[in-house]
C-alpha cells in the first residue's frame, strides 16, 4: 500500500490443483472459491445506491473488498451481514444463510484469520485465510501443498498479492469445547491475548487445502521515478514487506529499485536451521572480503590513494604530451603498446581498483541487492554477530528487501539500522497502514500515507502525504532547504556570540581581567534581542537554489547525506572567523577612538555599534533569499537600536544615569562625531569584505558540487556547460574536473572536505570488480552463497 494504489483487482485464482484467471471466466470450481471469500472476510459493510440500486462493499482491507466484489461480478452476492449471521445470494441456487459462531481476528503475529460458521443443515465449519508460509503448514496434503506452491510462485512472479483458504469441518463434540475454550479465553482479565492465540491454533490446525487467490495492485503514479531521483540522492532504500519474496522481488524491478544487471543475493534458512544463515552470511563475508588483503593503517590507505590518482592523471597528460614525438621515433606497433591499448588497460585498472586494507563496511556497490525474508530475519535479529555481518553485506548493496516480515520485525530492522551502522544514519520510515506504525515510530523521521488502510500510520507519523510521490519534495526540496536553514541558524547564532565574547576578552587585556565591563549592562543584555531576528528569517525563508535545480541536479542532496553544513571542520571555521572578526571591530576602533576622556562608555558603545552593523552585514551576506518580510526585519533590526532603544535609553536619566547622554556625546559631539561615524563605515565594512573574500576563495580553489549548482542556478557560473556535463554524469568531464580541481577525491572535486573528517571513505565496488569475482564461483558455491 505504501507503493500501490490499494485499488484491488481480482486476477487469478487456484482451487483443486488448476489455475485459473479471471478472463477465462472459471466454472464451479473457481465460483465455490469466490463463495467462500464471503465466509472468510471479517464484517462487511453494505452500501446500496438508492438511485441505481447498485450495492457496494466496503471491507476494513482492500483486498478483502476486491474479493468481495469479484464474487459479486461471478453471480455471487453477499446481500446481509450482521454479528451473527451471513446471507449469500447464490443466484440460481437461491439464498443461503450462515450463521457465524466465532471470528477469530487476524493479527501481524498469526498472519491469518478465521471464521466459525454453522450452515443451514446444521455443520460447524472453520474457513481460514492467510498468508502461504503460515497456511500451509496447517494443512493435510503435502501433495496438494506442493502444486499449491507452484502456483502462489507463478502469481508472485507476476507480481500479484496472494491469499490461501483452508476449511475444516468440526463434529459437534469438538465444536462444543472449543467454543466453550474460545469464550473462556475471551473473559480473561489476565494474558487474554495469549489465551486467544493458544485457543485458535488448537482449532486452526490439520486444515483442508481450498485454494488461492491472486490480487492485482498497481503502483500509485510515479513511484519508479521518485525512487529512482532518491537512490540518485544517495539515499539507501529498504523495502519492509510482508508479500512473497517472488512478489517483493516483482514490484522491485516494477518500481526501478532493482535493475536488471543486479546481482540478487537472497539469504534463506535451510530447513529452518538457524546456524544455516550465520554460515551464509559468513560466506558472503569472507567471499566480498576478498578484494583486499592486506590490513593497512586508515592513514596510510587514503594517502596512497591519493597519490595514486596524482600519479595516474600526472602519466596520463604525460603520454599525450610526449606521443607525437614519440610516433615520430618509434614504430606502430611500439606506439600502440604505449598509447593504445594501454590506454584502456589503465581505465579498466582504475574502475575496478581499490586500496588493500579496506574494512568491509567501506564497499559499496550499485550492482548488487539484498533479498531476505522474515523466518531468516528472525533468525539474525537478536544475534550480535549475525547482526553485525548483515549489516556490513546489507551496507555494500545497493538495495534491501525483507519479505514476509511482522510489524516487530519491521521496527527492529529500523532500530538495527540506527543503533549499528556507524556513523549512525539519519533514518526515515514510510507507511500507510497500522503495520507500519511500529517502524514509523521507530525510525528519526516519520511519514505516514492517508489513504484507505486507515489513518493509523498518519496519527503516529511526523509527516503525512497523500501519494508516494511527494516524498520526493518532502525530502530533496524541502528536507535539504530546512536542513541548510537549521545549519546555517545555529552557526550564525554561535558565531554572533563568539564576537562579543572575544570582544569582551580582548578588552580584559587592558583591565587586567578585573571584570569591568566594555558594555553598559542594559545594552550589553540587549545583545541577542537586537540580533534575534535576521537568524530567525535565514532559518525561516533561506533558499539556497531553486527546486528546479534541486531536482535537476540529484547530487545536490549530499550535503545533508554527507553533513557538509554542520561538522566539526565547519563550525571551527565559523569560530575563527569570529575571533578575527571581534580583533577586526575591537583593535580598529581601538586604534581611532582609543580610551577617552569623557567616559568608558564612549568607547563601548561605539564598538557595540560597529559591532551590530557588522553582524547585520554578516547576516545579509549569508542569506540567499530576500523578500519583504527578510528585508523589513533586516533594517527593523538596526532601527529597533539606533533609532530606538538608543535614543530612548540613553536620555533616561532616572534609569541609568551613568549612561545619559551617551549616543549624543558619541555620534553628535563635534569632538567625537567624526571618529565615530569613521568606525561604522568602515569597521563592519572590513568585517564584511573579509566575509566575502573568504566565499570567493572557496569557490574558486575549494569549490563544491553545492557552489557550481548554486552558481548554475543564479546563471553566474564561468563554464556552465562543463558543470551541466558535470552533474549528468559525463564520465569525460568529470576525469577533466578531477585533473586539475580535485585529483585527490574519492567521487570528484565535491568530497574534498572527507580529508578532515574521521568518518571512514566509501570506495565503489563496480560491476567489473564484482564480476571478476562472482566468475571464480561454481554453481555449487554460488546456491550457498544465495548469489543469483
């Protein structure tokens, strides 16, 4: 539901060992099955339009509805339901009446439900329903049980939602004590839940094998194209579901999360042997362990790295340099072994080549995908060592599927995620139903899908949508603007406070630290208060770049993935700037006014309103979006002090005496005027400039992906069809790039910050790499392996 329309289509259906779809119109076999769906559902609903007379069903789940009303398409007619009773029209057959005995309520532990019916010649019959895993198990036939699951593989291959029905016939005697049982479990104030589920399995239990049915449910609009522009953001996706493996695996290449060209490694129990899937994910271990051998110090690995890209790129430019001369001297043959082929030997070499002394959880690969399913996740979940091997394999693929797995189940993949892989990850959950609450719950961030499994996932969700497709605004559009808002407000807030601090700090050179203030104390409290708003606007209004560039341009999104705007190099950053910036509005103003004569508080108001404008200048400077209401808090902001709290404060004389007459002396006196207005001209201009030369710097030597697209988007860019090449991908363009502005990264010139940060570096495991190695397996190593 949270990738399908919920709109049901009834498709296929198997009874007595033969498959047959809708379009074939079935016989009596297939009409018995449809009957039974009505036995089977849990209360239906009955809507009849007054004008057409048409009746309509609505169910507590769609499929249950589209089953209904399948049957209803067949001649079968549910026309009565109430808590006690069931009517069916059967058409020719006439009426027939049910009388419901018991309903015993599906629930995400037993994955199935049933019903309790007595016929109208006076038979007790359970008809039960559920998922094929939990079934089958409970029924009589193995043979019946292994045509059946020939058929649910079929239908799950193409992709459609499948239901098992069983029946069993009870005598009188066992319809008495289990009734008697039931109700008894029911009454109890104490472990009731646990009563019920003991109850049912004793009467759900060597079942008579009916049939199947194969339910149709489209994918909601867009869903392979926002999936796709969100793996191109670098965002890892783990669909949890409780379908079939060969369903799951259908809708995986439907919505483009699987490609045709993966390599599949689907990890399965063998014969519900636990330590089965302990050994396989040792396997896969030691099998993708293999690309590195040697253990080499973090250090070492990422400085030889890059010395090898040097190398490389330095051979190269050398060779094209050097090859006409060299033809001129040498024969054809010499020529090709030198610039020809080689050439391509050595791009080969780069593609596939990766630093010895990798640990495993820094592979990772587009190529490849995790397939498991809930009784192997049951398994892992609780083990520490088969948690910790999941993860690293899990953490290579490119893609994750877990099918057939519980509500439980759902939620602790979530927190297995968040609470193991290191750097912990920022995890988000989707979901439409109350099954998905768990792992909503679980998970950083939350949305819920209002649709028609009910509102449950809304109500415990952060976020709530209509469609999958607005996740893909949800997260690349908005998610990164108010990502790069909040960063960019707090380090703004830090960085305001760090100059008046230093400020402080510098004057206490000339106090002897005795604690005399530079500031008077109303002034200097009113600090954050003149200064409250502009951050304020940046976290409220700012926008970096457009959407349309935002969703051109997919790898833009990286700098939320990767934390480029709130880190450890970035905030000391910002703190140096602050300490220049206080030296800058202390010593220059120092050096014009100095000490005077008439008051300690000349001084200090003077550096306090320098110290102001230049905050407000580095507040414009760092905001990207201007409208009315940033441009009336921009300049409200310095009129609130200089035109009034200043005039208002500083000629109230029965509050603050000391400070009377201040602003008049510092900015009017003939003696003063002058060498103030000097100071705040010039002063928060210098902080300004210094501010902007520093922006320039960067985007010129040290630029980023960020900076080229903002400038694409501003239409300022000194080579905008280069940087276009750039972000589609143009693998030419991006090796010119990495030549002369980042020949040291890992993906091109925008990681060069990873130098600096403690996190360890991805290395790409590419299709090449992986099938050299896939092509030293047997076929036999390969079913152990699960690698398909």
């Amino acid at each position: 539901g949270t990738l399908t329309q919920n709109v049901m289509r009834f498709q296929k259906c198997s009874v007595g060992g033969v498959s047959y779809s809708k379009v074939e119109g079935g016989g009596e076999v297939m009409e018995s099955l449809k009957r039974l769906a009505f036995e089977t559902v849990p209360p239906i609903v009955l809507e009849t339009d007054e004008e057409t007379g048409k009746i309509e069903y609505k169910a507590e789940s769609p499929d249950e509805e589209a089953l209904v009303s399948a049957a209803h398409e067949l001649g079968f007619s549910l026309v009565e339901r109430t808590s006690s009773t069931m009517t069916i029209d059967l058409g020719p057959g006439g009426k027939k009446k049910f009388r419901i005995h018991a309903t015993i309520p599906f629930d995400s532990a037993r994955k199935r439900m049933s019903v309790v019916v007595e016929t109208e010649d006076g038979k007790y019959i359970i008809y039960s329903k559920g998922a094929d895993n939990i079934m089958l198990e409970r029924t009589r036939s193995t043979e019946d049980a292994n045509v059946m699951n020939s058929h649910l593989s079929t239908y799950a291959s193409e992709g459609l939602r499948t239901l098992v029905l069983c029946k069993k016939v009870l005598s009188k005697g066992e319809f008495t004590k289990w009734t008697r049982d039931w109700k008894d479990a029911m009454n109890k104030t104490e472990g009731r839940d646990d009563a019920m589920a003991m109850a049912a399995s004793v009467v759900e239990c060597d079942l008579e094998l009916v049939g199947a049915t194969a339910i149709e449910d489209a994918l909601q609009d867009d869903v392979p194209d926002t999936i796709a522009d969100l793996m191109q953001c670098g965002i890892k996706l783990w669909v949890l579901t409780g379908d079939k493996m060969e369903t799951a695996i259908n809708i995986g290449y439907s919505c483009k999360l699987l490609q045709e060209e993966m390599t599949l490694i689907k990890i399965q129990a063998l014969d519900d042997n636990p330590e089965s899937i302990k050994l396989q994910l040792q396997k896969l271990a030691g099998h993708f362990g293999q690309v590195t051998k040697l253990t080499k110090n973090f250090f070492e690995v990422f400085n030889e790295r890059i010395e090898r890209r040097k190398t490389q790129w330095r051979s190269r430019i050398k060779r094209v340099s050097t090859m006409f001369s060299v033809a001129k001297k040498t024969s054809e043959g010499s020529l090709t072994d030198d610039g020809g082929e080689n050439d391509e030997i050595d791009d080969d070499v780069e593609e596939t080549m990766l630093p010895e002394g990798l640990d495993l959880s820094q592979l990772e690969s587009q190529h490849m995908a995790l397939i498991i399913d809930g009784p192997s996740l049951a398994h892992v979940l609780g083990d520490k060592e088969s948690e910790r091997l999941l993860l690293q394999i899990a953490c290579i693929c490119k893609a994750v599927i877990a099918c057939r797995v519980s509500p439980s189940q759902k939620a602790l993949i979530v927190r297995l995620v968040k609470k193991n892989v290191y750097p912990m990850p920022m995890t988000l959950a989707i979901g439409d139903g109350a099954n998905d609450v768990g792992m909503i719950q679980e998970a950083q961030v939350g949305v819920g899908i209002s649709g028609k499994e009910g509102r449950q996932a809304v109500n415990s969700s952060d976020f709530a949508i209509a469609q999958f497709k607005f996740l893909r605004r949800l997260v690349m559009v908005h998610g990164r603007w108010n990502y790069r808002r909040l960063c960019k407000c707090i380090l703004y807030s830090f960085y305001k406070n760090i100059v008046l601090t230093f400020m402080l700090f510098f004057f206490g050179f000339y106090t002897g630290f005795s604690g005399k203030s530079l500031f008077e104390d109303m002034v200097y409290s009113g600090y954050n208060f003149f200064l409250g708003m502009p951050p304020l606007m940046i976290g409220m209004f700012d926008k970096d770049m457009s959407q349309r560039t935002m969703l051109r341009f997919k790898k833009v999104y990286m700098s939320g993935r990767e934390r480029m705007d709130l880190n450890v190099p970035t905030l000391a950053s910002w703190m140096v700037q602050g300490v220049v910036d206080a030296a800058i509005l202390f010593f220059f103003t120092f050096c014009v006014i100095g000490f005077v004569s008439d008051g300690m508080f000349i001084f200090g108001t003077t550096c306090y309103s320098a110290l102001i404008l230049g905050m407000l200048y580095r507040a414009a400077s760092s905001t990207y979006t201007w409208n009315v209401v940033v441009a009336f808090f921009w300049v409200g902001s310095g009129i609130l002090y200089a035109g009034i709290f200043m005039p208002i404060y500083s000629n109230w004389y029965s509050y603050s005496p000391q400070f009377y007459g201040v602003a008049r002396d510092d900015a009017g006196s003939e003696g003063q005027a002058g060498a103030f207005w000097l100071v705040i001209l010039v002063v928060p201009t210098l902080v300004l400039i210094l501010d902007l030369s520093k922006k320039l710097w960067r985007s010129m030597f040290v630029s980023t992906i960020i900076d080229h697209a903002m400038e694409i988007d501003r239409g300022i860019t000194h080579d905008a069809q280069e940087m276009f090449r750039v972000m589609e991908g143009d693998e030419e363009t991006i090796k010119g790039i990495l030549k002369t502005r980042g020949e040291f990264a890992d993906d091109g010139m925008y990681k060069w910050w990873l130098a600096f940060s403690s996190r360890l570096p991805k290395f790409k495991f590419d299709r090449k790499k992986l099938r050299l190695l896939n092509r030293k397996l047997d076929d036999k190593s390969k079913r152990e392996l699960g690698i398909i």
